[in-house]
DNA sequence: AAAGTTATGTGACTTATGACACACTTCTCC
DNA sequence: GGAGAAGTGTGTCATAAGTCACATAACTTT
C-alpha cells in the first residue's frame, strides 16, 4: 500500500474526514509527507505555530504540558493510526501543548498551507468541515456541562476508560496526574481507587493501574 | 440605511462575520430576508431543522426550553441587533430550544441554503468560518473547565454581570431560573443574593433583581 | 547501603452545597 | 375578595470533596 493510501485510510478513521468522498480523500491525502523522530525527539512546544497535522504511522508520541511549577503532565499518547493537530491546522493558533516521540517514530505530516489550498479548490469539502465543527461544537457543550457536573467516581471512570483505550488494561499513570485530569484533589482520587481495589475493579502499583473488570468500571462510567 | 446595510451592521458585530471584508459582508447581506412576528408569535420549536439564521432588527425574541417537566425556563433573550442561529444555518441540525417574540418584532432572515451556496462561491470565506469555528471549540473547552470549577458566587456573578448585558441593571428573572442557569438549587442562590443584599451590592424583588454595585460584582465575577 | 526523593495510603477536620421542610409574601384569576 | 399558585426567605441536616498532617513504601543517587 502506498504512504498516500495509508494516510487515507487514518484520515478516514477521524470523524473530522470520515464522511469525505473516496476521491476527495485521495486528492486531500496525496498532500502529505512523512517525517521521522528519535526516542525523545521534541516534535513541536507550546506556542509553536499550529502549522500543519500529524499521524502516526508508526511509533509513539506523547502530548505533555509543562506545568507551571516545572512539573510535567502528560496529557495523551498518540500511537499508531492517531491523528492529532486537526484543529491547530485548521485555525493556525499556537499549540497549546508540547510533543515529544515516545520512541522512535514516523508520522505523516500534512501542512496547514496545502490543506488550505485545497479547501479552497474545493468548497464543498470545506462545508463538510463547517458541519462537522459544528458538531463538536454542539457536542462539546452538552457533554462538558455534564461530565462537570458527575461524582468524581464517575469521573474517573470515564478517564480511567479513556486511558485504557491508549494503554491498555495496564494503565501507567501517577494518581496526582489522574487528580489533574478529572480535577481533584491527589487524596480523593486514591481513596476511591482503593475502595475500587476492594472491589476487585482493579490493582494498584506505583505510577501503574491495572484494570481488572473493565465492566465494571464502563457500567460506573456510565452512571449506573 | 437599506435593510441589507442593516443587516450588514448587525453581522459584523458577531464575531462570525467581524472578518468579513466589506465586499464580502454586502454581498452576503444581500441574501437577506425580513420576516414579522406579532407579540408571542412562535418563530421556531425544539425539533424543527435548522434552516435559518436569525437577526432581531426591532423587538425581542425569547429562547426558551420546555422542561420535561412542563415547566418552561427562558434560556436568553435577543434583542435589536442580536444574532443567533449561526451554529444551526451551518451545521442544518435541529433546534434545540423554542423561540417566541415576546413584543411585536420585526427579524433579519438568512436561509441556510442561501447561506451554503454563498460559502461554495466564496471559499475564502468559508475558511474564515472554519478558523472562527476552531477558536470557538478552543475557548469553550477552555472557559468551560474553569466556570463550572468556579465556586458558586463566582458563577453565579458572572451569570448576573452578563445578564445585565442584555437587561440593564435591572435584571428580570427568578432565582429558580438562575439556579438553573448557574447548576445550583434555588435555595443557594437565595442565600447568596440575600447576603449581596446585606453588602449592598443588589436589592432583591419578586421575579426581578436590581443590580446596584456593578464594580463589586464583577470584581467576584473575576474570582477576586 | 545510606540518604534523599517521589508516590502512595489514611485519619481528622472543614467547608460548600444540596435536600428537605416549612413560613411568608405577592401575584392571578374566578 | 378569597383561593390557590408561584416566588421567596430560612433553619436544619446530610454528604461529597478539599485540606492538612503524617506514615509508609518504592524508586534513585551517590
């Protein structure tokens, strides 16, 4: 399969472009190019201009943050089919993050300048686009004010089931981090995991949690 | 001034159109439409598609929801210069809320279909959208995680400073509905009114809120 | 291996807010 | 003008979660 059809194929996967014509995805993925990344290579930081896309062909890459007390925060891993950077190419605005391969990597790279370019050949695809922003949009709103306002059991539930999705059963993650990512206190976060681990929902480590009954956990996610 | 030059005026105040060039916001006012609404005349209900964006050029219109349980809470109002329904006229899904004149008014109409055929001729436009739709998703999931943290004067502050962005500071509404409004129970937003009242920042009327320290308000607005 | 550093576990206390209960007031409508 | 509805004011209590204060455990560095 050539670099372009493979590209097509993760473009696909993303809502973003999943209702895009075949044809349309050929043209659009026919404007990419690949770039490779060492163990720990920097991709892009904070403030960089958001000046194209990225997929992960192959490899790992971690989105951090570096919080403002110099602490570091991870915030996603992208691997393998990830596509990340759909709207920094799209409005052009800085990164608001830092990215860092985890190892070696190769990404397919589409830049905001030929992506626009071909925006503008083709309207109609652009529209698609609107739509599609507008989805989010509307999403957004409806499930932010609802994930705020949940327990933090459910919560957590809910990251700890995101997480999975990129790690696995073996999610390895320090609970201060998790406390930052569902916003509350380190404490609170781990006196509902250890009422977890009694219900052999899961098993603690240090800077690791290993799920054991993913039921479970999505049925709380869920909220009953 | 020609109605389409109103309504000229009226899109360029929305942040959506405020990039537009001249030429380009003429040629769009031109698609324009006016439509009159008697005193509780109904423009559109929860359900209906999305086919219009709307401009109040005289009167006020209430977006309103019927709660599940028959109970209907006004959610804005709109009034002379106002614009809403621009996500809807883009993405054509339904309404999600009812809207009702509530005096005799006279509305600035852009039919969706007018709309999406002016972005297929004007690509150029069309990004612009898209770069504005982005910078919406990034500050709604931006301000959204800070509001709904905040603690509940804070909100509930900042929900009267923008009320009276539309009302004057004679704010008309019941503290049923601003619970609803902040996410909080009626009785909380009592007591956090009445204890405003004590430091003389509000006086407090059945179904009507007077605003008298705007200073200090948004001062808490700001979370000191 | 000793010392330091980071992550985790847990108890005690505080605080904000929701829930319920009920009194009181003001409107509306017949 | 009386009855009921809708809006408001307040007390009491329960609860979720934050904060503080340590103890302990696991990795790192020298």
């Amino acid at each position: 399969m050539s670099k372009q059809a493979e590209f097509a194929v993760i473009l696909k996967m993303n809502p973003m472009f999943a209702d895009l014509g075949a044809d349309e995805l050929q043209r659009l993925s026919n404007l990419c190019h690949t770039q490779h990344l060492g163990n720990g290579e920097v991709l892009f930081q904070k403030g960089d201009p958001g000046d194209a896309l990225f997929g992960v062909r192959r490899g790992q890459v971690r989105i951090e943050t570096g919080a403002s007390d110099g602490s570091r925060l991870t915030l996603n891993f992208m691997g393998s089919g990830d596509l990340f950077g759909e709207v920094a190419v799209l409005d052009g605005q800085n990164r608001t993050a830092d990215a860092t391969a985890g190892e070696a990597s190769e990404l397919f790279v589409l830049r905001r300048e030929d992506f626009l370019g071909f925006l503008e050949r083709e309207p109609k695809v652009a529209i698609k686009i609107i739509a599609l922003l507008c989805q989010r949009i509307r999403w957004q709103s409806e499930r932010m004010e609802e994930s705020m306002l949940q327990p933090l059991p459910v919560r957590l539930a809910r990251r700890l089931c995101a997480l999975a999705a990129d790690f696995g059963s073996e999610v390895h993650i320090s609970q201060e981090q998790l406390g930052v990512f569902v916003g509350a206190a380190r404490e609170s976060v781990n006196r509902q995991l250890q009422a977890w681990r009694k219900d052999a929902i899961l098993d603690l480590q240090r800077g690791r949690i290993l799920l054991r009954n993913m039921t479970k956990l999505t049925a709380i996610a869920r909220n009953e």
